[in-house]
C-alpha cells in the first residue's frame, strides 16, 4: 500500500529532520509511529500523505512512484490518502461552517452532487448532530472541532488515513470515540492506517504493530 525508502525531509539549521528513514505499510494494515517530539515524525507523516516533498528517497503508494507532490500529484494518488493533524484549529479555515469544512475535498474535486448526502453521513458516523454542522470553529470546541477534521478527512473514501497526533490535544473520551470512527471505517472500507504519535498505550491498543522512531 505504501513505501517509505530512504526518506530525508525537513530541514533545520542545515541538517534533515528525518534522514534516511524507510516504513512500509500494507494494504489494511495499521501502524504506529511512535516518537518524541521534534523528532520528525510530523515531516515524514506529511511525506507519506504526500503534502511535501522530500529532498532523497522514494514513495510508492498503491504500487505508483510518487513524482509529485500537493496539488501536483495525481488525482487518483490525491484522494487516496486522508489526513487529520494534531490542530484542528489550524487545520480548518475559520471563515467556514463545519458542514464546508467536511464538503472541502467534494468541492475541491468536482463532486457537487455527493455533498448534501455524504456530509450528513459522515456527520452522524463522527457525532456532529443537532446544528453543529451550521456553526463556525469559533462557535465549536476542539473536539467537536476535530470530528469536522476526520470527517472531512474521510469523504473521498481515501484507502489509507494519515493522523498525525489527532487525538493528542483531546481528552479520553473523545480521543475514544474518534479512534473508534476510524476503527469503524477501516473495518467497512479496508483502509490502512498511519497514526503518529507519543502515546506508546494509545498506538499498541490501536494498531496492528508500532514502530518507534528510533527503529526506522
């Protein structure tokens, strides 16, 4: 499902946060990656999500090199992966209702006509009833906040889900029912999982096997 060879991205003060760092993710599998912070994790998370490019090694997701990146990347390698961050304050656009927030990726890809229906399904599937889909993050908490994330994360059925520390700034039962909704979509869907993260206990209950930092 995904490759990561040789990866070195992210650079500070002259040297690569991550360098030379490889993880393979098979199709349905779910991996933890467990690791300080600062240690790069976050950089590799968004090589794998291909949100940046990095500076040597390769990506192969779903048997594809990955040449491009961003928006330059092939739309059919595009939607395949959805990605939650740790801030879902700085991950959503402020000027938007959740229910925009959710619809972003349809939008962005042309599919008008699944918005309606797709929206209020991944709503109830994450627990945003009532009219919390019509409010602003302002009007929202964080985790009510976060739900409109993984939501959105979700509505092009990508087959593998990149979180990079979703559920670090949660408390414990939102960080459960979250982890759940993800639960619950890999079982239906298939996909595969890279949750990134610092929590050893959260990472062993949630996924197949965990690699730490220092091992890759």
């Amino acid at each position: 499902m995904l490759d990561l060879k040789n990866i070195t991205a992210g650079y500070e003060r002259g040297e690569p946060v991550v360098r030379s760092v490889s993880l393979g993710i098979a199709p349905g599998e779910a991996v933890g990656l467990l690791g300080p912070s600062g240690c790069g994790k976050s950089t590799l998370a968004r090589v794998a999500a291909l949100l940046h490019r990095p500076d040597g090694g390769t990506v192969t997701l779903d048997g594809v090199l990955v040449t491009g990146w961003r928006h330059r990347a092939p739309r059919e390698l595009r939607t395949a992966v959805g990605v939650v961050f740790q801030s879902p304050r700085l991950a959503a656009d402020p000027r938007l209702r959740l229910r925009e927030i959710v619809a972003e990726p349809l939008r962005a890809t042309g599919r008008q006509i699944e918005v309606r229906e797709r929206v209020d399904e991944l709503a109830e599937m994450v627990g945003l009833g009532g009219d919390l889909l019509n409010r602003r993050p302002h009007e929202v908490s964080d985790g009510q906040l976060q739900r409109a994330c993984l939501a959105r994360a979700l509505v092009l059925r990508p087959r593998l889900l990149v979180c990079d520390e979703m559920t670090a700034m949660l408390d414990a039962s939102t960080t459960a029912a979250l982890v759940a909704v993800v639960e619950r979509y890999r079982t239906v869907s298939g996909a595969s999982l890279l949750a990134v993260g610092h929590d050893r206990a959260l990472l062993d209950r949630w996924c197949d096997r965990t690699a730490g930092w220092a091992e890759l």
